[in-house]
C-alpha cells in the first residue's frame, strides 16, 4: 500500500506573503538564508523579502541556474554555513526551491550530493537533521513548495532527484500576486509542466484516489486558465486559478509520475539550457500514445476522465488537444524546433530507463519503446 501522506502548511491567496515572519516562527527559523536567482534579485524582489524580515535574514543566495547543479548548491551550503543560518527561505520558481531543499539536505549531512539520490538509494540517507525551509514560488509549474522531491544536475550531468518526508518545506507561502509579472513564455512552460503533473499522476498505477482527486481538479484549473493567464498576465482569476494548479499538482505526485518526466529529466540533464516545462509539453502526446493501451488505463477509462476534466468531447480529443494547446501558448511542439540532434537520443533513452520516475508509469517502456517516443516528438 503506497504512503498517503498530505501535510505541508499552505498559505494561499493573494496577500499571504504577509504571513511570512509567522510561518518562520512556527518553522522555527530564527536566523533565515534566502535561495532565489539573480533575475528576482535585480527585480528587487527579494528585498521585499528582507524588508519583511529585517534582521532574521542571515545570508542570500542569488545565484540560482535554471536548472540547478551540484556546484550551485556546494557554494550555497558553504554560504549557508558560514552564516551560521538555522532556517532556509526558498524564494523564486521550482529551480530556486528545489536548491534550497538540497542546501537543507547537504548543510546537515555528510557526503557527496549523489549519495542522498534516489537512485543511489539516498533516500534512507536523509535524516530529521535536515534543516527547515518555508517555501515561496514564483512561478505556476513545478508544485516544489509542497513537494517532497528536488531535481538538480550532478557533477556526472546525470539528473536526478532528492526523495524524502524531510525534504517538504515546513511552509509553502503561494500568493499568486508574485506570478503576475512572469513573462508569457514562462508562464506557458510552467503550465504544461503543472498539466504534466496532473495527467501523468493520474495515470500512475498506484492505489491513491485522494491524489487521483487532486489530479483532475488541479488539471481542470489548469487546462481551464492556461491561455488566459498566458495571454492575459494580469489576469488575477487566471493566475491563482494556475497558481492553485500547480501546488495541487505536487500535492498529488507523491503516487508516481512516468516516461514524460523520465525523458524530459534524461534529456534536460544533458543540455540543461532546455526548460522542463517545455519539454514536458513536447513529451505529452507521444507518450500518452503509448500509456493509452495499457489495460488497466483503458479498464478504469482514464482517458474519459482526462477529457471530462479537460472540457473535451470524448477520450478521443485528449491527445490532439494537447498538442493544439501548445501551440496555442507559444511553446515549440517538436524536439527539433529546440536544437535536439537525433544523435542523444540513445543517451536520453539510457538516462530514461534509469530514471526514478520510469518505474511508476503505467506501462513499463523499453528501450525500443522511448526511442520510438522521442521519434514520435522530433
């Protein structure tokens, strides 16, 4: 029986950043170090952050990849260290958060940062130790201020994930106020990766109806504003509806996700200039094609139940209207479009089969399968 497990506190609506210093008591962080990026920094977005705080910040990370490696969060722990922080305050999107949880992680234990993946079976490595983060997203994807998970780039280039109970922030502040000035672009790849979420989680083989529940609301907020809060970013209604899609999304992955996030982590740890997001969208079509046969899915009528949450006709449209979407929200459709040579695809379909989300898709993928996958997306 898989774990069911919801527990984070979350703060959400617009305004609740207010309840910042509160969340820090309670979290008892007393001496907080910031993990944000450079472009928040240069917005003056974090000073917001320190003007609430005053005297409570310790130290400030602003050096955050796109897509977070190991040097990244050796010289934020060395810069947590030295500050003699006791707390973190993960500001930013899914790429601050998930640093921030590896700071928290690498800050109070001792070894490599492969040592504490999961595929190296790091999870047992990863103790109560681990210090306390209150987590503030500023963008409407990855669910990371709820999630029990961090993906970053190792020295090896191999990406992978951090799993653990400890690893969920003791707070998630989501004021969708702070995603109103996200540029259209990433507002479209942070929703595709929030629909992602959704849909692979659905179709996840594991017994876990809550999260079943979660899933298909979170996608009907999401499929159902996407456009809108791309088109239109000052769209409130759009933004906390893809705000709200987004922490329910990670709510809901605990029970599994599959081959969308296999190939996009596979291929994202080999060129980490390629956004997950996007790639998640590009994945979509190809690899629902091949989950749609699998008996349990087509028993259960799963694909019915994506297009009901989706608004569409019949079972049918699910597929297809992905791929319109796409398109709709700006976002390349096709490998190719990014710069992909079909040279890697052997390499990604290896890194694929390792990765921690292959083992809970619906249908186990081979070799054979996920090339004819990546074909099927370039």
């Amino acid at each position: 029986m898989p774990l069911i497990n919801y527990v984070t506190r979350v703060q959400f609506g617009y305004g609740v950043l207010d309840t910042l210093d509160a969340e820090l008591s309670l979290a008892r962080i007393d001496r907080a170090f910031i993990v944000t990026d450079a472009t928040l920094q240069r917005l003056g977005m974090v000073d917001r952050i320190r003007t609430r705080l005053g005297d409570r910040v310790v130290g400030v990370f602003d050096a955050t990849p796109s897509n977070p490696d190991e040097a990244a969060v050796r010289a934020a722990t060395d810069l947590f260290r030295a500050c003699g922080a006791d707390g973190l305050v993960a500001f930013g999107g899914g790429s601050a958060l998930d640093l921030a949880k590896a700071v928290a992680v690498m800050a109070a234990h001792d070894g490599p940062l492969k040592s504490f993946a999961v595929i190296e079976g790091g999870s047992e490595r990863i103790t109560a130790a681990t210090f306390p983060t209150v987590a503030i997203p500023t963008t409407s994807g990855t669910g990371s201020e709820v999630g029990r998970g961090a993906i970053l780039i190792l020295d090896d280039g191999r990406k992978v994930g951090l799993l653990s109970p400890y690893l969920i922030p003791k707070a998630a502040i989501c004021d969708p106020e702070l995603t109103l000035s996200l540029p259209a672009t990433l507002t479209a790849a942070t929703g595709m990766d929030a629909i992602s979420h959704c849909i692979e989680t659905f179709l996840a083989p594991s017994f876990n109806p809550p999260a079943d529940g979660i899933a298909l609301e979170g996608l009907r907020r999401a499929w159902g504003h996407i456009r809108a809060a791309t088109e239109t970013p000052q769209d409130r209604d759009a933004r906390l509806n893809m705000s709200i899609a987004a922490t329910m999304g990670a709510m809901a992955f605990q029970k599994g996700l599959g081959c969308v996030h296999s190939l996009s982590h596979s291929l994202g740890g080999l060129n980490p200039r390629l956004h997950h997001g996007t790639l998640n969208a590009i994945f979509m079509p190809a690899v629902l094609a091949f989950n749609r046969d699998d008996a349990t899915v087509m028993a259960e009528g799963k694909f019915a139940r994506l297009a009901q949450a989706m608004g569409l006709k019949d079972e049918e449209e699910v597929i297809p209207a992905i791929s319109r979407m796409t398109k709709q929200i700006g976002l390349p459709s096709e490998l190719s479009a990014l710069g992909v040579e079909e040279a890697l695809f052997p390499q990604i379909v290896s890194g694929a089969l390792k990765d921690h989300c292959h083992k809970t898709n619906p249908r186990e993928a081979s070799a054979a399968d996920y090339l004819a996958m990546l074909e099927g997306s370039y």
